[in-house]
C-alpha cells in the first residue's frame, strides 16, 4: 500500500488491485485490529477510483462508475 492523505479524520491508501480481495476484509478482520492501539478503531468507508490530492485536507476523490 502508499499512504496518500492522513490527518486527524482519517487515512487514505492506494491499494494495488492484486491485494483487494474484499475492500471491507481489513476493516472487520481480528488480524488487523490486533495491530492498533487500544481505543484505536478501523472503518472502512469505501474505494474511490482515483484521488487528486492538492495539500493536505485539500483533495477530490473519485467514485467508480455505478455497476462497478
């Protein structure tokens, strides 16, 4: 993965398609929260197809065409 945004809100990757099995996989497995910190929680609120990210806290996010 390629960290593309983080602030205080949230974190935005780049995940190569090879690697996205499930978008909500990580989000839910045991595996993943087992490495955050107490009181530190992941959600998974979508996949975009392309972001454009001018400064931080500044970007547009893309969503997939419907049907995709």
């Amino acid at each position: 993965m390629t960290l593309l945004e983080a602030d205080t809100d949230g974190v935005y990757f780049a995940v190569p398609e090879r690697l996205v099995a499930r978008p909500t996989s990580a989000a839910s497995s045991p595996r993943s929260r087992a490495l955050l910190p107490p009181r530190v929680e992941l959600e998974f609120d979508g996949r975009y197809a392309a972001m454009l990210s001018h400064e931080p806290k500044n970007y547009a996010l893309l969503p997939y065409a419907a049907g995709r």
